[in-house]
C-alpha cells in the first residue's frame, strides 16, 4: 500500500479472507477499477449511477482553485465572527460537524455550531451559545427544497434581522447550494455574504471533499490545502488498477462481502478525538446500501464490551488516530481479533489525514454497493417518511392541528403507540399492561442477527445521550444484538434509509415528547415543535408500512425525568 496514505490492516476470518480474495480477483480480471473511474453503470445495476460520480474528480478540482478558500477564510478572520452556526441536514452537515469536533476550535476563528434538529429545545440551546450579532451563518442545502435548512435560516434570518439590522443581515449568511436552485436565487436576492456551489452530480453524502465540507472548513480556520494534498494521496491510491493494492477497493470488498456473508453490522470504533467520523460514515453506510432489502447496518459509538456479546454478524472498524491513541480501545480491539472477529484496523496519523478517509470510505461504498448488487447513489426510501411529514405540516397549516391519534396504553405520565398489528402482538405477549410489560414484549421480539434501535426525538445533549447509551447497552449485553441509537429528526437523513429499505431484522424503540417551549417557525403557521412531531409520525408510520416491528413511547414535558423512567425500565428488563 502507497507510504503516503493511512496504513489499513485486515483481520479476517478464513471464510471472509477467501471471500474477499475472490472479490478483489474478480475486480482484477474485469478491469473494475477502470470502470468505476470511467463511470460505467454495469458495474452497479445499469439505472443511472454514471450521473453521481462526480466526487471521484472533486478533489483535483478543488486543487485547481484551492486559493478561494484561503481568501474567504481571511475575510472571515478580518470580520471578527465569533460565531459560525451550519444549518442542514445529512450530508450538508455531517462532514462540518466531524470537523469541528475532530479540529476543535482554532484560534483566531469563529466557533463553528451545527445545527440539524428541529427539536425546539436544542434550537434555543444553540441559539443560547451563540452572539447573533458576531455569527455567520451557512444555510446548506444541495436542493435547496429541503424542509429542515429552509426553516432553520427562516428562524435564524428573522433573528439576525433583530440583531443586526435589515441593512446588514444579508452579509451574515452564507449560502452552499447546487446551480439553480431555490436557495441560490433567494440568497442573491437577500444579499447574502457569499454564494458557494456545489456540483450537480455529487450526492450529499458523497460531498465532503466538495464545497459543502470545505466552505465551512475553511471559516472555522482548517487550512483547506493541506487538507487536499492529504486527500489527493489517496485518490491517486484508489486508481491503482490492481484491486489488491488498491486502499478503496480493499475496504470495500470487505464490507461488501462480509454483508453478503451475513456479517453487515458495521461497528465503528473510533479514538475519542475524532469519534464524530461515525456519524459520517452512518450516513454513507446506511443511506447508500440500505434498499431492496439489503443493508450494511452501521453501529456507532456502541461502547466496546467483552468478546462474549457478540455474534457472528458484525465487522468492526478500528479508526486509531496514531497521535491521541485510547489504550483501552486499543486492548479491547486486539481482544476482539483474538476471538476471531473480523476487524479492519485504519492508522489515521492526524487530524488532516481524515481527508483521506472520507475519500477512502466513498470508494470502498460504491466497491461495496457492486459487490451487495444495489444502486449506492440513491436513497427511495428517505422520500417516504418526508412524504408523510409534508402531509401533516400542510394539514397543521389547513386546521390548525395534528390529526387525532390515540395510545393503545397510557400509565404514569407514558403514552405507548404502535399500529394494528404491532399492538395486538405486544398486548398479547405482555407479562402484564404497563411500560415495563409492553417494553419486556417488544425486546423478546429480539432473534439472533437482529440489531435494536432506539430513534430518540428529543434534544440531543450529554446527559440524554448517556440516559440512552446505558439502555442500548443493557440491550446488548443480554440480548447479543448490535444496538443503534439516533436522534431524530437527523437519523432520518442517515440511518433512516437502511431502517426503512433494508432487511427487516431490526426492532425499533422510538421516543417521542411534549415540548416545555415551542419555537415559532417565521411566517407558517407551524412550529418547530409541530414539526418535529410530524417528522416522528411520519417515521414511524413508514416502519410500519414496511412491517418492522415498533413500538413508541411518549414522554412528558420532562424530558430527562421521562427517559430515566424509560432507562430503568430497559435496565431492570434486561
């Protein structure tokens, strides 16, 4: 492998070493790797992929007028933000988001913010952080129709508007958008600081290295050239025609045949400065492989436990950042090698060096997607659940209210819905009709190669995150399943296709609440709040149509009371 790029070893099993071997011998003696650079849609399922390979030329594109990044990242500089707040979703905001919690904040630069929920508490949280006299704001959308970024900048517009004047308001926004689009025609019209354009035939969660992860790259202070010499490393790597040499093609016919072997939960591991790549590669992972009812189901940030939790069904993917290593990680892992798991193991030698993985990872996707035999550039069952959310939100605007719905149990503050079908098989293996009962009856729905997925509409923050992180993981460790958890409504953009789309082997737990405060949305009638409850019925009503086994829970205003309660109740059970 080329002694410029991050070192990858393999730890396999006999039959998916033999599998993978023949893989790559295939790719060889076809030529594969020419034709997935010259574009050619047999290698995928003949629909079109040749329209989305456009990141494949991105990073020698962006060499060639690399310097406009250094100037905006001056002009930032020499305007004295304070503050930057992203607002998108998915792939317009998972790669700045990695960034800042990978680079942290440097000196001299505004503190850069994501924000992708509509959630109204976190929406005031963020808002909280932040001066919106000294913010620049990045409204990121590929379409510039989506519902999430469209409303944040109508929120945050109206506020900047207050801070600073209907004079100077146009000048604290950036917008990052495709030719043609919607935002771009209001951007120019509203007078915003600076338009950046994306490239057509990029999808979003192939756009890191693009103008959708460099743009704000180079706001927070990250110095966007070196981050491409970095990339272009590996690109020339993944061009190698000999599959064997091949970085990309290597990490892809690993994952692609690990899944057609049975073993297509991903799990991530990665080393506490640069843990946030789990959330790209989620995206990547479940957005691009998820449909026809076949998925590479990524598990991030499951805490790591001992060899006897886990089954046949996995890969594991040790992402080890050489300058900050976790011993622990690193003991955890080589025990799970021991045992005969199979594992990759990826030397990042910096933080610069995850250019290189974000090329890396595209490749070894569309390698992986030939392989599993789907198309990995699109994503039909995303539409789905936005679908259903547009009805509600237009039905909020007609009648002022959400259609009726009704719990099938309701005890201590805790409402419980599921359809028809999925109540009466609760009701009917309950050991009795409480939350500890119908929760006990979903989780024994739990077989051997299923993963458990909690979908958590509320705000994302530290101590939500652990209340849940401990249910996942009592989950685990008496079930032997892999768990997922996402906070909604951004896993709709990322996980929710592979939830949605692929093998029905998943059993879904989501959690819904009243808001203490709601937040107005600027000139609709809806709030974010409304929102944010259709998103989750829409989601959910989707998992049944697609016959998943779900189960909801309803929590109070009290958020952080409602999910210990819910805790508990996993704990105790399992």
């Amino acid at each position: 492998m080329a002694p410029n790029i991050n070192q990858q070893n393999l730890t396999l099993p006999p039959d998916l070493r033999s599998a993978v071997e023949a893989a790559l011998e295939d790719w060889e003696a076809n030529r594969k790797v020419e034709k997935l650079w010259a574009g050619d849609p047999s290698l995928w399922t003949n629909q079109g992929e040749e329209k989305w390979l456009g990141w494949l030329n991105i990073v020698e594109e962006q060499q060639r007028t690399v310097r406009r990044f250094a100037n905006f990242a001056a002009e930032v500089k020499d305007a004295g933000f304070t503050h930057g707040l992203l607002l998108g979703m998915g792939g317009s905001s998972l790669c700045p988001e990695v960034l800042r919690k990978s680079f942290g904040k440097i000196d001299g630069f505004p503190d850069l913010r994501v924000l992708d929920s509509t959630d109204p508490a976190q929406i005031r949280a963020i808002e909280n952080r932040i001066d919106l006299a000294k913010t620049l704001f990045f409204v990121s959308s590929k379409s510039g129709t989506t519902l999430e970024p469209n409303i944040f900048k109508q929120y945050f517009y109206a506020r900047a508007k207050e801070a600073v004047g209907a004079d100077q308001v146009g000048s604290r926004f950036i917008a990052i958008t495709d030719p043609g689009s919607k935002l771009r025609e209001e951007a120019a019209r509203e007078n915003f600081r600076k338009i950046f354009l994306g490239v057509p035939s990029i999808g979003g969660r192939y756009s890191a290295l693009s103008d959708f992860g460099l743009a704000p790259a180079a706001a927070m202070g990250i110095d966007v050239g070196r981050f491409l010499d970095r990339a272009s490393e590996m690109v020339k790597a993944c061009r190698d025609g000999l599959a064997q040499n091949n970085p990309g093609v290597i990490l892809g016919a690993v994952l692609g045949m690990a899944h057609n072997l049975g073993r297509g939960k991903v799990t991530i591991v990665a080393s506490p400065p640069i843990f946030d790549v789990g959330a790209w590669l989620e995206q990547l992972l479940a957005e691009s492989t998820g449909k026809n009812g076949k998925a590479l189901i990524p598990v991030n940030r499951e805490p790591l436990a001992s060899r006897g939790v886990y089954g046949d069904d996995r890969v594991f993917v040790y992402l080890r950042l050489d300058s900050a290593p976790d011993v622990s990680q690193d003991t955890a892992v080589a025990e799970l090698e021991s045992a005969g798991q199979p594992v990759i193991s990826i030397s990042v030698a910096d933080v610069y060096d995850l250019s290189q993985e974000f090329f890396r990872w595209e490749i070894a996707t569309a390698v992986a997607g030939s392989i599993i035999g789907i198309n990995p550039f699109d994503q039909p069952d995303v539409e789905a659940s936005k679908v259903v959310t547009r009805k509600l939100t237009e039905e909020y605007e007609r009648t002022g209210s959400l259609p009726p719905e009704s719990p099938f149990s309701e005890a201590e503050g805790i409402q419980l819905f599921a359809d028809r079908k999925n109540a009466e098989a609760l009701q009917k293996t309950a050991s009795e009709p409480s939350l500890k009962g119908y929760l006990k009856a979903l989780l024994d729905q739990l077989q051997p190669h299923d993963y458990f997925a909690l979908l958590a509409y509320v705000e994302m923050n530290d101590t939500h995150e652990r209340t849940l992180q401990v249910a996942r993981e009592s989950v685990r460790d008496a079930k032997r399943v892999a768990t997922c958890l996402g906070f909604g409504p951004r896993f709709l953009h990322s996980t929710g296709q592979a939830y949605k789309g692929g093998p029905n082997g998943g059993v879904f737990l989501q959690v819904t609440c009243d808001d203490a405060t709601d937040l107005p949305v600027p000139d609709q009638n809806y709030t974010f709040g409304i929102v944010k409850a259709a998103q989750a019925r829409g989601d959910f009503e989707v998992l049944n149509e697609r016959g998943r086994r779900a189960l909801r829970v309803h929590l109070g205003a009290d958020v952080g009371d409602g999910l210990r309660r819910l805790g508990a109740a996993v704990k105790a059970l399992v």
